[in-house]
C-alpha cells in the first residue's frame, strides 16, 4: 500500500543534503537523554559463534509498553545521533530499547576476528530473535535506518519461514534497496563519499590494530572510492568474486518484499541524496506493508522544527500505541 501522508518541512530544511546531514549531526543528540543514562552494555553471541555488542535502555519500574531494537546504517553505531534520538523519544514515551551494533561498528571491532560484510544477516537476525526472546511476552518493535533498514527487511521477510512470535512490526527508514546504486550514488557526492570513506579507513585501521596478523589494509588507504574499497576488500577477504556479486545477496527490489509476514513500514524521500526513489515505485507489497514516500527528508533525516527533530518519531511512536491497544484487546 501506498501511503501519501505528506512530510512538509520549514523552506529552509528543503533540501536533501541538508537533511541528510542533520540527520547525523552530533549538535542534535546533545542534552539531557534519560535513555542513555538508563543504558547498560549487552554482548549478544549468536549460534554461529559471533559476538554483537548493544545498548540496552530499560524501565525500572517493569511497566514498559513494548521493547524496540534499533539498527543503525553503514559506518554508524549503536551512539548515532538519528539512533540516540529516536531511541530517547521512545524510551520517554514508555518503551525499553535495544540499540545493537552490527559487526566492526561502534567499539565492538575486538569482538570478532572477521570483518563486517552486508551479508552477514545471520548473525543479526539471531540478535534481534535473543533481544525479543529476552523480553518474554512483551510486544517487540524493529527500527532500522538505511543499511539497517535492509536489514530489518531482510529479517521480516525470514520471518516467513522462522517466525518471531512477539516482534510485532518492522519499520525501514531510508532503506538499502539497491547496494549498487547506492554505492554509485555516494561516490558521486564528494563531501558523502569522503564522509564514509574516512570512517570506513579509521574502522579498518582498527581492525588490523587489533588483529595484525590477519590483516593489512594499507592498499585500501590510497583508493579513492567505496565502490573501489568494496571492490578490493571482497577480493582479498571473502569468496565473492565482485561487487556486483557481492551486492547482489543483499538486493531488495521488484517482488523481494512482497510476501513480508509481518506488519512493516518503510519510510523514504524523493530528495534522498543516497537512495533512488525509483527503486521504491517499483516494489510489490502486500497488504501488510505500508510504503511512505515524500518529497523532502533526505536520507534518515524528516527532520523539521526548531529543535530539529524526527518526524517519524512521533509517527513509529503512534503506529506503535496502536499495535498495543490491539494486543490488549
């Protein structure tokens, strides 16, 4: 289904870059954050042997509307401003919240000798499931933003097959569709390109800081895209013999969402500077989908006001009081 509810912002927010980089501008995420303060370190270890590293933010008083786990993008962590903001708005509306970080994201670089790769959704989806199993009866919600709005797709449509009882709806920010095109997009914006890159090195310089002996990603400092990094690292590190290859297994176009089990929300911009929006007009939903498409927003960012907060905040926040009400009922 698609929904035409219209994301209007001031006229000095119209605009897809500026958008996008509000959406993880640190000035945002200052101030007092009671989700943060409540915050304790969780290591989840997956069947497979991995160990992902969260933040877990819950009620004291044990009266928690529902439990959210939240997915950050590429290069981002569990402390991204549109992470930490969205997480603090919900945690103040009544719900605990699971921040967890992907593979080599945040400081969780020691936990595991391989490298991050998109692919790996294993390992995720098994957090996520131990993160709901861990809330016992309580109704789980599931937020990702970009690569973890993939993610969370990715999870929802396993559902079908491996069904996660209490995980009640899947929502996507900005999601991945179309690695491909999305790695095109952000090697053509200098300023987006060089923003990943540099945090992509420093994370990778880390990584063979910790594991000498396994690792030497010198080469990869002088190359000037990430489609070029991509490139190399898959070739040197992994079994896929490309790019193409390797983007292909995390792909989510035309038919690929059409039998999600689960009740979802995907959220995306004309303006975002990251991903196509043509890829989102051309996918088959059923009726368990919503799919929001707006003029402004940028990338992660509906963001508007003078303390320049979320508009899908309040938005998830609603979608899931409902949710509730019926579970109830």
């Amino acid at each position: 289904m698609l929904t035409s509810q219209s994301f209007k912002p001031a006229w000095y927010l119209r605009n897809g870059h500026v958008q996008t980089i509000l959406a993880s501008s640190h000035f945002r995420a200052w101030g007092k954050n009671r989700m943060r303060r409540a915050a304790r370190e969780v290591v989840l270890t997956t069947d497979v042997g991995t160990c992902l590293l969260g933040q877990y933010s819950g009620h004291n008083s044990g009266n928690a509307l529902g439990d959210v786990v939240l997915l950050h993008g590429w290069e981002g962590s569990a402390d991204s401003t549109y992470i930490v903001c969205t997480g603090n708005a919900l945690y103040e509306k009544g719900y605990n919240i699971f921040r967890l970080n992907f593979r080599d994201h945040g400081d969780s670089h020691h936990l595991n000798e391989g490298i991050f790769y998109a692919v790996l959704l294993e390992e995720v989806f098994q957090a996520v499931r131990e993160v709901c199993r861990r809330a016992q009866n309580r109704p789980v919600f599931l937020i990702g933003f970009s690569l973890g709005g993939n993610f969370a797709l990715r999870i929802a449509r396993r559902m079908k097959g491996q069904p996660i009882d209490n995980l009640r709806h899947v929502a996507a920010i900005s999601p991945v569709l179309n690695p491909a095109s999305s790695t095109d997009r952000v090697d053509q914006f200098p300023f987006i390109r060089n923003y990943f890159l540099k945090k992509w090195l420093q994370s990778l310089r880390k990584k063979q800081r910790l594991f000498p002996d396994r690792y030497d990603f010198t080469p990869v400092q002088t190359l000037g895209s990430v489609l070029a990094v991509t490139e190399y690292l898959l070739k040197r590190f992994s079994d896929f013999q490309s790019a193409r290859e390797y983007f292909s297994e995390y792909t989510l176009l035309n038919d690929a969402l059409r039998e999600l089990p689960v009740e979802t929300t995907i959220i995306t911009a004309d303006d975002d500077p990251i991903i196509p929006v043509e890829d989102f007009h051309q996918l088959e939903l059923n009726e368990l989908t919503r799919l929001s498409i707006h003029a402004f927003g940028g990338h992660n960012g509906f963001i508007d006001g003078i303390f320049l907060k979320s508009w899908y905040e309040d938005v998830l926040a609603a979608i899931f009081d409902e949710i509730i009400k019926s579970w109830k009922a």
